[in-house]
C-alpha cells in the first residue's frame, strides 16, 4: 500500500481547485459490478478508510484497533465530507477515492476499503434517487480488486431520512461483491455513545465506533479467507454485540449474565 505520497499531495494541493476534479454527472450510470470474490482477498493486509467527523474523531481508537489486527492502514477523514459533493476545501468521498486510488500503486488486491459516508448526506437530496446516484459515485471509484466495507449511518433528530440513506446504500452495496455492511446504526443510540446533537460519537461512543468498523473488517476478513461468506451478516453482528456491550459495560461478561446469555 503506497498511499502517503498521496495525501501529501492531498494536504498541499488541497486549496488548488483543479488538484481534486469536480463531481463527473457521467459517474452517476449504474455502479460498476464485481460478482467474483477479490483475486487477493486471502491476502488482504492493509485498510483504506474514507469518512467524516465521526472517523475524524475517532480516529486514534481506529488507528489502535487496526495495528492490532496487524493492518496498515490510511485513514482520510474530514469534518462535512460528503459522498459526491465536494467543498473548495474539502473533496468529496468519490473524489478522494479516485484521487487516493490513481496515486496509489495500482494493486488494491490486498486491500480492504472502508467507507463511512452518508451522515452528511441526510436531508440534501430531492429524491432516493439522487442518493443512489452519489453511492454509485463513490462505489465507481473504490477499485474493483478492493474488498469493500461500508458503514451505516445515524442521525438521532432524523431518523427517517437516514433510514431511506441507509436503505439505499445496502441496496447499491449487495450488488457488489466482497462487501459488508458495518452496523453503527444499531449500537449509536446506545447510552453514553452520542453527545447531545445525536449524531457524534463520545470519548466512550468513538470506541465503539471502532470496535463496530474493526470487527466488521476482521470478522469479514476471517470469512472471505475461509471462502464462506453464507452466515457472515449474522456472526458479524453477535461478534460486535458481544463486544459492544462489554465495553459500556464490564458485568456484561460476568458469570451470571453469561449463564442467562
């Protein structure tokens, strides 16, 4: 994974308009469909993520977890991105993509894409779809021999236009193969894991984020490797459960809870 001149050229061309091309309507025809399974998904060792101030903030416990899953990783994330539209200062997802993936090596065969994108994507569209039009923007420019993990979104004051988002994006990612679906979604209300505006995560909730990105990616991996992917959406699920909720809450593994488990 050869990322680091590329956001270099990221962090010093940033206020040059034409460092990052502007969203391509051309890219918004249907996504890009890769049925086979990554050539080199056994072989998977490495993580690129794109996403918000949710990854932002929660960057250092990402970081964390992913050294001790023995991945490299590079992590792009800045506060207001959004999927297809981009800001002077502040590409879009899709654009990030294509940016990081042509300055890369070229062979993303060994790789895992994680994207977290969509939270400030609520509410901006006149219709589903447009929004399926900006998913397929950033699934054409996650390179094809990836193997592809997105993260579901969660809005406390908007819940159901964040329900049509993540309805859309499960839609346009199961179409794609080597894909998952991480669930934030389930665990963001839980108690102490969101501050007051209901969307960004607490010192505590940005280890559950974490937790939630990372043991999707790890369990995900474990089965593409085994070559059974049948039970994966179930297992990933009671995996991050399991560890969820000992994190915001140790008696969660004491004898007696698991006896009742």
């Amino acid at each position: 994974m050869a990322y680091a001149r590329a956001l270099r050229l990221l962090t010093g061309q940033r206020h040059d308009q034409h460092a990052i091309a502007p969203p391509n309507p051309a890219r918004e025809a249907a996504v890009h469909h890769h049925d086979a399974s990554a050539d080199g998904a056994a072989g998977i060792d490495s993580v690129v993520m794109i996403g918000d101030s949710i990854t932002k903030g929660s960057t250092p416990p990402l970081e964390e977890r992913f050294d001790l899953l023995g991945l490299e990783h590079v992590i792009a994330a800045e506060n207001g991105k959004r999927m297809a539209v981009s800001a002077p200062d502040n590409p879009s997802g899709a654009d990030l993509a294509a940016f990081l993936a042509a300055n890369s090596d070229g062979d993303h065969s060994d790789e895992v894409w994680v994207v977290a994108l969509g939270t400030n994507d609520v509410s901006q569209y006149s219709g589903p779809d447009n929004i399926a039009a900006s998913v397929n923007e950033v699934l054409n420019e996650v390179p094809d021999d990836a193997a592809l993990v997105w993260v579901d979104i969660y809005f406390r004051d908007r819940l159901e236009d964040a329900a049509v988002v993540n309805s859309i994006i499960r839609d346009r990612v199961t179409r794609r193969g080597d894909r998952i679906i991480a669930p934030w979604t389930a665990f963001a209300e839980t108690e102490s894991v969101l501050t007051g505006d209901g969307v960004h995560p607490t010192p505590e909730g940005a280890d559950v984020f974490a937790f939630v990105v990372t043991d999707t990616v790890r369990a995900f991996l474990d089965r593409v490797r085994s070559g059974d992917l049948g039970m994966l959406p179930v297992i990933v699920g009671l995996v991050i459960i399991w560890t969820v909720f000992s994190i915001l809450n140790p008696v969660f593994l004491s004898p007696n809870n698991l006896v009742n488990l």
